[in-house]
C-alpha cells in the first residue's frame, strides 16, 4: 500500500501498538488510557473535578490571556476566520478555563472551583522530540482562593500524578514574580541594566528589551547568559504581601515534604502570571525538559473583562512528555492486546459454529477473538498466540460429530475435553 496522505508534521496517531516515527517512541493506545486512568485517580483522591471546554476559542481571548507580545501569540497559533469571527485552536487550556468560569458563574456555586482537564493543544512550533504542533495537557486550575494553600495543593496534586504513576526522577523550581507593580518596576530595572550592553544582545532579546525584559532571563544564547549574573533579581523587587505570600508557599511544600528548588530566574513564557510560578522538569528528556509548568494568576479574569481580579492558581503538563519520561525512566505500559478465549475454527460449518460460540461468550462478558479471513489452522493458532489468548478452543467438522471438543491452556499447554453442552459455562 502507498498512501497518499501522510499526518501533518508536528502530529501522530497513537495506534493499538506503540512505534516510532521521526526518532519518536509513541506509546499504545493502551497506554495513554493508563496514564489518564491514573490522573483521574489522583485527582479524585484531591477532590478536583473535571471541566471540558471547546478546542476552538476566539483569538482575542488567548491574545489578552497569554498575551500580546508572547511566542505563542506572535508565532505560534492556528488561527482562522470565518466571517467576522476569529478562531484559533487553542494553545493552552488555562484561559479556556477562566472564560467559562466566568461565563457560567462558578464563583457563585461556593467554596472554590478545583477544576482539572486532559485535551488537545496546538503550537505551531518547530516539531522535535518533546515538541509537537498538536500535544496534550492535562492541567489542573484552583479558581477563588489567594491563599498559599491553594499554591501549595496545586503542586502536591500535580507531584502526586507522576509519582502515582510511577515516575521517579523529576526536580521542581518555584520563584515569585510578585504584583503587577513589582514586576513593572523590576521591568525598568532590567532594562537600565541591560541597555549598556544593547549591542550584545540578539535581535529577539532587543525585541524583548521593550516589550517583554523578563523573557530575556529565559534566553540560551552563551554571551547573553554571561550578562544575566550580574542582573537584578526580581526578588529585590517584589512587594511586602507577595514575599510573605511565597515564604507561605515554602512553607506548605515543605510540611507537605515535596522537594523543591528556589530559582530566582524563573520566567514563565505567558504573560498572565502574577506570584507564585513554577516548573518541573525531567533530567532525561534532552532540549525540551520542562515535564509541567504554572503558577498564580490573580490578573488573568479582569484581563479578559471581569470587573474584578478572581484570585486563581493552576499548572499544565504535557502528556507526551510524561511518557517519554516514563519509557526513559524503563517503566512498562501494559497491553490490552490479550483475550481470553481464542476459537479455531475449520471448516465451513465450523466457522459459523465458532460466530455463536464466541458471541455467546462475549455476551457473559468474556473476551473471545477468532479467524475473520478462512486461514489455515496454522495460521489461526500463530494469531492466537500473538493475541495472548489464555484458552484456545479447536474444532472441525470430527468435533461438531463427536459433540466435544478440545480447550487448550495457553500457558500450561494442558488439553481438556469438554462436551459441547457445558462448554459455554467452562470458559465463562
Ligand atoms: P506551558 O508551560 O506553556 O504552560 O505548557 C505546559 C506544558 O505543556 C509544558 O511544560 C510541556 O510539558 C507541554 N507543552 C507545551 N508546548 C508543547 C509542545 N509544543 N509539544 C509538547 N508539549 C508541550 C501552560 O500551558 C499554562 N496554561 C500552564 C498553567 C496552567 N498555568 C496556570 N495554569
């Protein structure tokens, strides 16, 4: 077979059976259910609830939420019209969030809202290993509380997936980026500093310099990394409430006894976050290490029209990531491949024998599987084996005459007799 059509750069089927592509290890599809099956877990134990928003979103909600002058926004988004509504497939979910909050009335329904989402997203970013143009978050938000608590709570509940699911090595780093003030008067700090040095700078990070400085602080570039060890830290900077506010954090994560890393240069690449930021990252995954990411933002709801802030806290996690870090890590997937019952069946009125048997014992909640193409018996027994099947039941034309016929054990490789009239009861 020659396809004609290929899956766009950037995206993947997941199959019955995991493969590579491009350098890239996909897992089954047995496996991405089992890593939901466990978020699912930890997140009831954490009594956080599920919220399903659309993948299409208008474009000037993620251009006010993750804002203006962002990767994601300048270069990144699938955007499209259609009359005079703008689209885009969306980049991210947290926004998506804050909108329906605010849309359906949630802070009205008491207590705050402990939401959580596993979905597609969409960048248009260069595809490498760990980077996609479709991938898929699962995410936590805790909407209507600015206490440390619900930082703290965030955090634990995104710990506890990867150790639930049994991920081992990953190392946490929080910062405060403050208020809204401290970061404009840290703003100008940066770029008093960094204007002497203006002709260092690569053509992106002067760009930065005016819109964004504290993306700056994320650069790669060797030259430009020299300059930032001597730069302001926005920790000189960050008002009296959000110090105290971060030694809470700390605080909490510690009784909690999560492990964590200050680091003062941690800059998240969205715009809305305001306090508490974080990340967690997977020492095995090469370039793109950041396994999840998040933090405070208490500005976010006016900034898409609420009248006022609406104190919230979230992160997000890339699932494929999670299992790239999982297979680096040697953790095992399981199978869904097996069946119980495998009949082999030969023979014209042996086929149609083998259809009501197995539908029979499908029917009692027993899996069974046989030959749809008339093979060889041969051929029958090697599907049999590749499909795991624990019990293999053979018959032909001298079984349907005698009215018994052979069940074999898989994995002790035992035969049985059984009567066709007890049959069904044997295997259910
Ligand atoms: P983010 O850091 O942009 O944050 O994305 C979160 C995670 O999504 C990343 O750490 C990474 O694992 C995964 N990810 C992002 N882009 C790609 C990509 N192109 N391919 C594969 N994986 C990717 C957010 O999206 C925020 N909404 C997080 C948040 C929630 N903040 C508060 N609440």
């Amino acid at each position: 077979m020659n396809p004609s059509f290929q899956n766009i750069q950037g995206t993947f089927d997941v199959l019955p059976d995991s493969y590579t592509a491009d350098g890239n290890r996909i897992e089954s599809s047995s496996a991405w259910r089992d890593v939901e099956g466990g978020i699912r877990e930890v997140m009831r134990r954490f009594n956080i609830r599920e919220i399903r928003t659309p993948v299409i979103e208008p474009t000037e909600l993620i251009a006010r939420s993750v804002g203006q002058a962002s990767d994601i926004v300048t270069k990144e988004m699938f955007a499209f019209s259609r009359g005079d509504t703008n689209y885009v497939l969306r980049p991210e979910v947290t926004a998506s969030v804050m909108r329906s909050y605010l849309q359906h009335h949630l802070d009205q329904k008491g207590g705050c809202q402990r939401l959580f989402y596993v979905g597609p997203c969409f960048r248009a970013e260069r595809p490498q290993k760990g980077r996609y143009r479709q991938f898929h978050q699962f995410g936590v938000e805790i909407i209507g509380s600015d206490d440390a608590r619900a930082d703290s709570e965030t955090i634990f509940s995104m710990i506890e997936v990867y150790r639930t699911i049994g991920l081992r090595k990953f190392k946490l780093r929080i910062n405060s980026l403050g208020d809204i003030e401290s970061r404009s008067r840290y703003r100008a700090a940066l770029r008093t500093y960094f204007q002497p040095h203006v002709s260092i700078l690569s053509e992106t990070s002067r760009n930065r310099l005016e819109s964004n400085p504290l993306r700056i602080l994320d650069t790669k570039i060797e030259e430009e990394r020299a300059l930032l060890v001597d730069a302001p830290v926005l920790m000189d900077y960050i008002d009296d409430s959000s110090r105290d506010h971060f030694e809470d954090v700390k605080k909490q994560l510690q009784s909690l006894e999560i492990e964590f890393e200050v680091d003062l240069m941690l800059v998240r690449g969205l715009d809305y976050y305001s306090r508490t930021t974080f990340e967690l990252d997977s020492p095995l995954l090469g370039a793109q290490s950041a396994l999840a990411g998040g933090g405070r933002y208490d500005g976010l709801a006016t900034e898409i029209g609420a009248k006022k802030d609406v104190p919230a806290v979230g992160f997000a996690a890339g699932m494929e990531r999670l299992m790239l870090a999982l297979a680096a890590e040697q953790i095992e997937f399981s199978d869904d491949r097996s069946v119980s019952v495998f009949f082999v069946g030969v023979g014209e009125q042996a086929s149609d024998w083998v259809v009501r048997h197995a539908g029979e014992v499908r029917r009692k909640g027993v899996s069974a599987a046989f030959d749809l193409k008339g093979r060889s018996m041969k051929a029958q027994m090697k599907e049999a084996n590749r499909l795991n099947a624990e019990r293999v039941v053979i018959i032909g034309d001298d079984e349907l005459e005698k009215g018994s016929v052979p069940v074999r054990d898989m994995n002790t490789g035992e035969q049985v007799q059984i009567d066709m009239k007890h049959l069904i009861s044997h295997l259910t």
